[in-house]
C-alpha cells in the first residue's frame, strides 16, 4: 500500500480528484466506504472524535436530496426528473464528529434523513450520474476547505476511496455479515418496530445490488469484516491504522479543542452501531 506523504510534502491529485482539492498539503484523510449497514457512520465519526478530525458523512448528503424529493412528491425513480431537480435543494453540511449537522433549505434534516422511506429510495437516487457528479463535486469542495485550514477529515460512504479522494491517506472498507447489518439497520430504525430483522435484511440486499457498481473496494484498502467485532475494536483498529500511515495525526481545533490531539476514548455504546 502507498505510503503516506512525509512533512512538508504536497502532492498534485490528478484525473478524477482533480478541482476542489487538486492540492493536498499534510492532510490525513481517512476513507471509510462500505455497504449499507456496515457500520460506517459510528465507526467514521468515533475515529474523527478519537483524532481530533473533521468528519463528513457523504450518504447523509445522497439521502438529505432523497428526502427533498420525496417531501416534494418528486418521484424518485424517474431517473430524468431527478437529474434535471438535483440542484435546486440548498445543502448545508455540518463536519463536527460531535454534532451532526445536515440541513435542507434550512430545516433541521438529521432526524427525517434516516426514515425508513428514504432508506429505501436513496439507493435510486444516488443512482442518477447527474446526482452523483453534482453530490461528489460538493463532496471534494468539504474535503479541500477542510485540508486547506490545515485540519484532516474522515470521510465516509461508497465510493470515497475509488472516486471521490483515490488518493486519501488511509483506506477501509467496512463490511459485515448481512444479517448482523440488519440487526443494526433496525436498531438505528427504531420508530418503524413493525418491520422485522428478517425486512430489513430483505431491503438490504436489494440496496447491495442497486449500490453495487459505487461499492466497489479499492485495491490498496484494508477490508475489516466487523460482523464479529465490538464497534470499540473497530475504532481502534482504524485509528492504529491511521497511525501507522500517518505517522502524526494533525487534529482540527474545531473539532478536538487543540492542534495536534492525542487519541481520546470514543463516546460510544457498543450498540450504537448505524449505517
């Protein structure tokens, strides 16, 4: 696997991570991709609280478009509608690991983001190249403001480490056995008990199929299969790695209160597995 750039080094990203973050300079960014329900949003935000990073969940921003449409009665599997009503939602992302923010035209969509309707159109969505060409370039804009303060970020969805920063520090892919990702999907789900682990896990795997060709691992990731792991043992797997790659960790002051943050214990329950 490559190495990670030494002090004073700044790398030119070319081809597809070209743009917003063409210039990189001492930015640790952690990729964390994964399928649905792997747990990639408490394992991405412990670990950016654990190193003092900057966190940003890309799924939150693919499934807060979803939710618009959806409260617009926009139907989402019209593939030609979405493209051509994509951008006209004002996004406003939050990177603070301790306070997730994400909201819609102004209005608090934290909450509405994660029901189940959206759960099951999402996928549909983020389908549509217009969305994802529009989603990542708002993606590689988060990243190059955050690396450009001089901060690093964990940054977590799909296709993070094949398309949206191929040239982040560190690589995971996270994975787990589909019926423990279903269990965890309906644990995060919890108003909709009507639907059993048995739906869910249903659901899931239509989604794999759909999300499949933005799924894929990148060759130099390291793959952790969490189904039989505690999400503090994933954490600090992570976070080894990180270390190991990085050498030094460059924490943000606005997120762990300092400049250069040692690792602290994450503020987590075991059970707090999502996505």
């Amino acid at each position: 696997m490559p190495s990670a750039p030494s002090p004073g080094h700044s790398r030119r990203l070319d081809g597809r991570c070209a743009g917003s973050i063409a210039r990189v300079t001492d930015c640790l960014l952690i990729a964390v991709d994964g399928p649905a329900g792997s747990g990639k949003s408490s394992a991405a935000r412990a670990v950016a609280r654990a190193l003092g990073l900057r966190y940003l969940d890309t799924g939150a921003m693919y499934r807060a478009v979803t939710w618009w449409l959806l409260t617009h009665q926009i139907p989402t599997r019209d593939p030609d509608v979405v493209a051509a009503r994509v951008r006209e939602p004002v996004l406003d992302v939050g990177t603070d690991p301790k306070i997730p923010v994400i909201r819609v035209d102004g209005e608090d969509a934290v909450g509405p983001i994660r029901a189940r309707a959206v759960s099951n159109a999402v996928s549909a969505v983020a389908a549509v190249p217009e969305v994802r060409g529009y989603l990542i370039e708002r993606q590689r804009e988060i990243i190059g403001s955050v690396c450009s303060a001089g901060a690093g970020i964990v940054v977590e969805g799909r296709d993070i480490g094949t398309v949206v920063a191929p040239h982040a520090t560190l690589k995971v892919f996270l994975t787990a056995d589909p019926a423990v990702r279903a269990g965890r999907r309906g644990a995060e789900q919890t108003a909709d008990r009507a639907v059993s682990v048995a739906q869910t896990e249903r659901e899931l795997k239509r989604r794999d199929r759909i999300d499949a060709p933005q799924s894929v691992m990148a060759a130099d990731a390291v793959l952790i299969d969490s189904t039989q792991l505690t999400l503090d043992e994933v954490v600090a797997s992570i976070v080894s790695l990180a270390r190991e790659r990085a050498g030094t960790v460059t924490g943000d002051p606005g997120a762990a209160g300092g400049g250069s943050a040692p690792a602290q214990r994450p503020e987590h329950m075991d059970a707090a597995w999502t996505n």
